[in-house]
C-alpha cells in the first residue's frame, strides 16, 4: 500500500503527472473495492486517507477524508467487546500508529448512526517509508457479529446443557466405552449417597447388584441398540438395593463407542407399592380361591379376567380368560327353564347398568347336561374415578335349598295326609278297642298301649325325615320290653331291609298286635316260649315280595278263639286293605303261627 499517495504529494503543475495521478487514484480505489473486507488507511496522525465500500456499509456512514476531526478510525462510536465506551484515541489504530506493533484478532463493537453494533474483528499493520518512519496504517476488518451470535448461542446452548446435566431432577452419568463412570450428575449422587470421588472413576458394573442384568445393558448398547426403560438393582452408599428404570443411548465416533448416557430414575417407592399391590392381589386371590362358593371376575366389556376353582366345580368347565364373556357357565336358562343368553344374563346387566344385581335366580347346564340352580351376586367394580372398570360375580348354588324346598312341600302334603290317616287310624283303633272292650280300665290299657305302639314308629321316621326304616331298627324298638339276659326270647333270622313308611307303620302296628297278644296269652307269657320271627324277600325285577313269618312254641296251649277279636281283624285287614297283601293266621297247639305277604318296593 505504499504506493498510495497523498493529494498534497502530486505535481499540480503537470496536467499528465495529474491524470496519472488520477488514474492511479481511482485504481487503488478499485483495489480497496475489490477487497472482500473492510479497509481504510490513516496517515501518521490518524486522519483517513482511503476506505472501501464494504468499510462505508460496517460504519453505517461515510467519513470524511482528511479531516482531523474523524482519526483512527470513520465508525460514530466504538465499544469493547464488553460493552466498555472505547474512545477513538485509545483504539488498536490509535495504538499501532503510536507504537507502530501490529494488532492481530482483536474485537471491538461498532456503532452505526442508527444505534445498530456490529462486531468487527481487526487486523492492523502500520505502514513505513524507506528510512523506517511511521507514514500510517492500514485496517483490515471484518464483520463477525453472526458468527459471535452463534457462538454464543452455542455457549447458551452448552451452558444449558450443562446446568441440564448438573442440575436435573433425574439421575444421569455417562459411561465410557471401557465401562467407567465419567460424568454423574447430582441427582445421581444424591439418589446413591455417594461423593463425586466415591462414584465418578469407577466401574458401573460395581455398583450393580445384578451382574448379568448390567452386562446385557452394555452389551445393547455397545451394539447401537437403545435401552428403554429397563429395571436394574443398584446398590446405594447406606447398602440399601434403589430399584430403577435405565434409559440409555450410546455416542459413537468414526464407527467406535465414545461413551453412553445414561438417565436413572429411582423407582423404589413406585417397587415396593407395586409388590405390595401384588401381594394384596395374591391375598385376595387365595382367598377367592379359598371360598367355596364360584367367583369370577370380568373387565368393563365382560371378558373374564379370573375364576376360582369353585367355579370350574359349578360350571364343569375352565373358561378361556380373555375370550369368555360375561359368564362361566357353559349354557344359562330362565328358571322356568327358557335358554337365557349370555349377553342377558345378570352379570351383563350389572355392566351395561352399571349397578348391583340382587334377588335374580337362573340356572346353570354344565357339558354334561346336568342343571344347577343358582343366584347371582353380579357387583360392578369402580376406580378412584368413579368409571366401570370391571366387575365381579359370586354364584351360589342353590342345589340343596331346592331340593330341601322339594322335600319340605312333599313332607307337609306327605304330613297332611298321614296327620288324616293317623287320625283315621287312631279313630278306628279307639272305636274297636272300645268295641271289644268288656271295661274301661281294660279299654285304656288296650287303647294306650297301640297308641304308644303307633307312636313309636312315628318316632322312628321322623328321625329318618320319614324316608325309609330298616326292619331291625323297628324289631329292636317293638320287641324291646322282652329282651332278657342270656338266651334271646325272640329268634330273628333274616336280612335288614329298608322299609316304606307306609309299610314300617302297618308292619309295627301288625307286630304289637302279635307281641301283645303272645305276652298275655302265648308263648311271651311263659320263661320257656320263644317267638321265632324270619323274613326274606322273594321275586325278581319289580316283583319283589316280604314274606315274614311269626311262629310261636313253648307256650300255654292255643286254640282258635270263637270270637276274632280287634287284634287278629286289625291285622287281616290293614295287612290286605291298605298294603294289598295276604295274611294266614293259625291257632296250632303249640301256639300262634302268623304268616304276612305283602308287596315290597
């Protein structure tokens, strides 16, 4: 630059020299122009001499050559890069003009007219004459206001991350490819109880409790797989287990694992709620498991989500969970038998309702074909909102309260008839026993003793709810009062066999007869009579016949009385009229032979 001249330096007086001069003027203007920077030259005492057009476009303005009111530099005002006023005669140009060392790289702010700044970056060289002497200086200068705004908005960035990093509510280390700890936030720290030096340099596998658990994580990782969320063991400073969720990612450079990063998020309270939601969840399924009753449980479209065993015992099935709707039976019917359909069943309207359904009765078929009566407990389940999320169902098999309800209706119908039947029969024993009676004294004593007789034998089918009597059950209660020690009076021979009570109450009042009359008579009046008394059942099929015979020896001589008393007529007839059997009586000599006959089912 050297080559650039002053005006007061040409030759006025030559018109040639001018014009040379001229045209060497406008081509070193030509050369600043061309410059792709902002230049401008001072001379030794800082006015301007020459700048460009980029200069004029960073200042905002155009300075006036040679004027010694604008020196060092044609910016309005300049600042320090921190904001500091930067006077024109303290500038890097005000510098090197007065120590002639060049400024490299430094910054300063420019001030335009309108208010805008704009940063420049210097770059000054003084300019010499032959002998050495300081004739000015030139300015080279560029705007770098958008690459300072990028950096700084990369520094903000970097700031951020790093208040990100340090500061975070979640835990967060970065690992090396090695396995090391070389960065842990304070969160980290906090969560484990350990100091920086205790946790930062160290292997990540020493810190957890699960070997295999961590190595699969670094293995994925190593491999550019990304971790979501897996939970991991760590173990804490106090040498508690912290329960955690792992999200992780590996930074990889030039084809090589840098490092990983890695969030940690403590979930130990969320662990121990869960296990003991869990455990709750366990309880409770024991004890469904447990009832003896059928219980299920279905989400809010009707899908069963779980049965107890009892419910495979009700409904002779295992339902498929997920797929079964609304209820574990395998087919439902109406109780006056109508099909009911499952999507109408309580259970179904108890969720399309979405209330409680009591008092409902249905009937359950299993794959077998065999029914069960059943009442329902279908109860909506509500979350902490209010909404239908499911509900559960209770089946309780009313099998036996049915047939209890059966049996009870034909015990008052069986009741009503026999209370008329009793009534007839006692009527009749009380007309014939007054009949035959010569006095009243003998007319209690017959009287009460075939109530007593009848009573007996009432009793005994009242405790068996009036069902069947076996025939030892009744012998041992009529032949009671003749039991004596050592040999028995009465020898029985025969099978026990279950009775009617129909049959149990003719036989009974049949045998008193028999008893009675052989005690004040025959063979029961005497120590050495004796009363063999066999039975058996005879025929086939639906056939079947009771044939039992009482034989009487050993007593006072018999012979056929001239007169049939009540005894041997309430025998014929109740034995042929009411039971459609046969009866033969004989008066031997050695005592009373009676044979009965009748059917038997």
């Amino acid at each position: 630059m050297s080559a650039i001249v002053s005006p007061e330096d040409r030759d006025s007086g030559s018109i040639e020299t001018l014009n040379g001069l001229e045209a060497l003027a406008h081509a070193e203007q030509a050369v600043l122009d061309a410059i792709p920077a902002a230049v401008y030259v001072c001379d030794a005492e800082g006015m301007i001499l020459r700048f460009n057009r980029h200069a004029v476009r960073l200042w905002g303005r155009t300075p006036k050559t040679g004027d010694r009111c604008e020196r060092f530099c044609g910016a309005l005002r300049l600042y320090l890069p921190d904001g500091t006023h930067l006077p024109h005669d303290r500038t890097p140009m005000a510098h090197a003009l007065l120590t002639g060392e060049p400024a490299y790289g430094q910054e300063v702010a420019v001030e335009r007219p309108d208010g805008s700044r704009r940063i420049v970056l210097v770059d000054i060289e003084a300019l010499r004459d032959e002998a050495g002497r300081i004739t000015g200086a030139i300015n080279c200068f560029r705007d770098i206001t958008e690459r300072k705004r990028a950096e700084e908005q990369v520094l903000r960035h970097r700031r951020d991350l790093e208040d990100f990093f340090e500061n975070g509510a979640v835990g967060l280390h970065v690992v090396a490819a090695d396995g090391t700890i070389v960065r842990a936030n304070q969160a980290e720290l906090d969560m484990l109880g350990y100091a920086p030096e205790e946790y930062i340099g160290r292997r990540i596998t020493d810190f957890h409790v699960d070997g295999p658990v961590i190595e699969d994580i670094l293995r994925r990782l190593r491999s550019g797989e990304r971790i979501d969320k897996r939970t991991a063991r760590l173990r804490a400073r106090d040498g508690s287990i912290k329960h955690v969720q792992i999200t992780s990612n590996a930074h990889f450079r030039e084809g090589e694992l840098a490092h990983t990063r890695c969030f940690t998020i403590d979930v130990t309270e969320q662990h121990a709620a869960y296990e003991a939601l869990r455990e709750s969840e366990r309880q409770l399924r024991d004890i469904l498991n447990a009832m003896p009753a059928a219980v299920y449980m279905t989400d809010a479209e009707g899908r069963i989500t779980f049965y107890n065993e009892a419910a495979v015992a009700f409904s002779g099935r295992r339902p498929q969970l997920g797929s079964d709707e609304w209820c574990v039976s395998w087919k439902l019917y109406e109780t006056d038998g109508t099909p009911l359909p499952h999507d109408r069943c309580p259970m179904a309207v108890a969720l399309r309702e979405q209330r409680e359904i009591r008092g409902a009765e249905a009937i359950a078929e299993r794959p077998d074909g065999t029914r069960v009566p059943f009442i329902p407990f279908p109860t909506p389940l509500r979350d902490e909102n209010g909404q239908v999320v499911g509900a559960v169902n209770m089946l309780v098999d009313i099998t036996q309260r049915k047939q209890a309800e059966e049996q009870q209706l034909a015990l008052i119908n069986e009741l009503n008839h026999r209370v008329k039947n009793t009534l007839a029969a006692v009527q009749s024993i009380a007309l014939q026993t007054f009949r035959a009676s010569p006095d009243p004294q003998d007319f209690i004593d017959k009287f009460q003793g075939r109530l007593l007789a009848l009573s007996h034998a009432h009793d005994l089918l009242t405790r068996r709810s009036w069902t069947r009597l076996g025939l030892s059950e009744l012998l041992d209660a009529e032949l009671a009062p003749y039991a004596q020690a050592g040999e028995p009076r009465v020898l029985r021979d025969g099978h026990d066999i279950a009775l009617s009570p129909r049959l149990a109450l003719t036989l009974v009042m049949a045998l008193h007869e028999l008893t009675t009359n052989a005690a004040k008579y025959g063979a029961l009046s005497r120590e050495s009579g004796r009363v063999a008394l066999t039975w058996r059942l005879e025929g086939e099929g639906g056939g079947h016949r009771l044939r039992l015979e009482w034989r009487e020896s050993g007593g006072p001589p018999v012979a056929e009385p001239a007169k049939r008393g009540f005894g041997t007529r309430f025998i014929e007839r109740s034995i042929v009229r009411d039971l459609g059997g046969r009866v033969h009586l004989a008066f031997d000599a050695g005592g009373v032979n009676c044979l009965i006959d009748v059917p038997y089912a």
